[in-house]
C-alpha cells in the first residue's frame, strides 16, 4: 500500500462528509434519504458548533452559525446554508467541487458515537475502525479551532477543566487539613481489616468444603465396602441354600427307595410319613437361613419381618422341588406368613421392634433382594 493509499484510509476512518454522512445514515437506519436528511438537519447539526473541512494540505475547523447571526469566526457556514445544499445534493444524487459543503463533515468517531448513543444499531467493527481526527497540517486561530479537530465544542472543553480545577482543589485540602497522616492511615487500615476479613471468610468456606469433601469421600469408601461386602454374602447364602436343597434333595431320594421295598399295605402310612418329613424339611431348611442371616446381619438393622419376607421364595422353590415338580403338591408343603413367622422362626435371635422409616432406608436392600420362583405353567 503506498503512502497517499495509506493517508486516505486514515482519513476515511477519521472523518465522513456531510453528503456521505446521509447515505450512512440511510443505509445503517435502514430508512430512506429523507429520513436521513431529517435526522442529520434536526439533531446531528444542531449539536455542533464546528464541522471539519478536509482540504489536500490541512483539516481546518469550519464554525457553524444561523443565517441571522453575525459570526466572529472564520471560516464558518450557516446552518440554512447547510441544510439547502445537502438537500439539493442528494436530490441529484451528486455533489460538485464548487460546492459550499464539498469536504465538510462530521470527525467520524463523535458523528458514529452520537448514532450510537440515540439508539441506532450498528456493527460493532464500524464502531472499532473509526478514530478522531489528528491534530496536524492545520492553522489554528485561538484554542477554539484546536478542540474543533476533534469535533469538541468549547462548553464541554470548558466544563471538563472546571471539574479537574475542582478535582484538584478537593486534593490539595484533603492534603493540607490537619491531622492528613492519620486520615490515610485511617483508611488505609480499614481495607487492610476488610481483605483480612474477606481472608478470612474465603478461608472458612475452603475448610467446611474441605471437610465435606473428606466426608463424602469417606461415605464413598464405605458404600464400596459394604458393597464387596453384601455381594460375598449374597454368594455365600446362594451357596448355603443350594447345599442344602441338596441334602434334602438326597434325603428325598433315599425316602423313596426306602418305600419302593416297602410292602404294598403300608404304603399309604409311609406316604404320610413322608409328607411329614418334607414339612419337617422345609421348616429345617427356613429355621438354617434364618439363622445364616442372622450372624451375616452385623449391623443389626434386619428385623423378624425383614427375614421372613427373605425366605419365602426360597421355602416355595424347595416346596417345589421336594413335590417332583408338582404345584398343587407343592403348595400343600408351602406354610403361610403367619405360621413361618410364629413357628418356623420361633426362639431366633432376632433384633425386637419395629424398624423406622429411616431405619428401612439404610438396611442392606441386596441381601433382602427377591427371588423369582421357577416358571411351572
């Protein structure tokens, strides 16, 4: 990019004429050239006091002025003037070099920032690549076409340095008064106690949360072990109960070789007797895991109730095996909840009471799971 390339992107980031100004407008407003003409004549040249002329060797400020006031700046335009010749440019669509507003605009950073600020919408890298006009290659008359360069207006120039004179006036008492190294000290003391106070309160918060992360990772840790847990002993009385239904199995089949060689007049006694043994059986068997669960309990949390309910499926699968795999038979071996609970389980060393519903929460639901009976339809 050569020098005079590079010297007209500056200026086209730093400064917008007024004819382009309303194409701008109309474009970014999504309105038409009228609104736009309305809304630069009725607001934005009615907030500036200069307007910029862009000449090939200089930025001069050019003083805005109504047609029936006498200006003591030069140069300068009135606003009427302002008004006629942009509307006549943007009927025809063109602007000549003659023109009286040819080069005159807006600084480009104010003009964009002044649309922001009524509420027009626009791209934020148009905001970004817009700059103040630079304070060079121009004459300046008094202080007043200094500040024009940057589209400022002597009021706001003059109310500035009068807030920093005041400014500087409250320093210099605050630095004079009596007593002024107490005064800092003061203060200075009072953020020191309020970070150590917020120290301290960030402080406190780390402890309790450190405290409730080793609680949660110590709950971790026992859930683990309890789990390990209650699947050993889980397998433990699956091996325990199906030991057993084997020895009842074996006793089963030597019950009915004894009965083969038995004479045919005394079958229907050994028939009852049978049916005896295998009620006797299935209470052995029910009073044997009671009494397994009732050592694997270490936490003491089952109940009479709790157990029971464990054993039920179990005494109807050995009903069920002990029947030859008849239900109707099987069912006559089977005893009710009543009787398994008063009879069965009678002198255990079961844990007394009723549990709570917290208590319920808490017992080992994995060695209380249930256990689906075999399919016999």
């Amino acid at each position: 990019m050569s020098f005079f390339e590079q010297q007209e992107q500056r200026m086209n980031k730093q400064f917008i004429s007024i004819l382009d100004s309303a194409y701008f407008v109309s474009e970014h407003g999504k309105g038409t050239l009228q609104q736009a003409f309305d809304l630069i004549v009725g607001s934005l040249l009615r907030q500036q006091t200069y307007l910029l002329l862009i000449t090939p060797t200089s930025v001069k400020a050019v003083y805005v002025c109504s047609s029936n006031e006498h200006s003591q700046y030069e140069p300068f335009i009135t606003f009427e003037s302002i008004a006629y010749e942009l509307k006549a440019c943007l009927d025809c669509g063109n602007i000549g070099i003659g023109n009286p507003i040819y080069k005159l605009g807006f600084a480009k950073k104010r003009f964009v920032e002044q649309l922001v600020n009524i509420g027009m919408q626009l791209d934020e890298q148009i905001i970004f690549n817009t700059e103040s006009p630079d304070i060079t290659h121009a004459e300046h008359d008094n202080d007043s076409d200094e500040l024009a360069f940057y589209q400022g207006l002597p009021k706001e120039y003059d109310t500035l340095r009068a807030e920093n004179e005041k400014i500087k006036a409250q320093y210099q008492e605050l630095f004079n008064k009596k007593g002024q190294p107490e005064a800092f000290y003061n203060i200075q003391k009072t953020l020191y106690e309020g970070d150590r106070q917020r120290l301290t309160e960030c402080k406190d918060k780390l402890d309790k949360l450190s405290i409730n992360n080793k609680y949660l990772e110590s709950e971790r840790d026992h859930y683990k072990r309890n789990f390990e847990s209650t699947k050993k002993s889980t397998a433990l009385i699956q091996q325990i109960a199906e030991k057993r239904i084997s020895e009842l199995e074996s006793q089963l089949a030597k019950a009915k070789t004894e009965l083969a060689a038995k004479p045919a007049d005394s079958i229907t006694q050994s028939n009852t007797d049978i049916y005896n043994i295998k009620k006797e059986a299935i209470k052995q068997f029910n009073r044997s895991l009671a009494a397994v669960l009732i050592e694997l309990d270490y936490k003491g949390k089952l109940r009479k109730g709790d157990i029971a309910n464990y054993i039920v499926p179990y005494m109807k699968e050995l009903a069920f095996v002990l029947a030859d795999e008849q239900q109707d038979k099987a069912n006559n071996l089977t005893v009710t909840y009543d009787t398994l609970y008063d009879n069965h389980l009678k002198n255990l060393g079961f844990k007394q009471g009723r549990q709570s519903d917290d208590e319920k929460q808490k017992v080992n639901i994995d060695l209380l799971f249930k256990k689906q009976l075999p399919i016999t339809e």
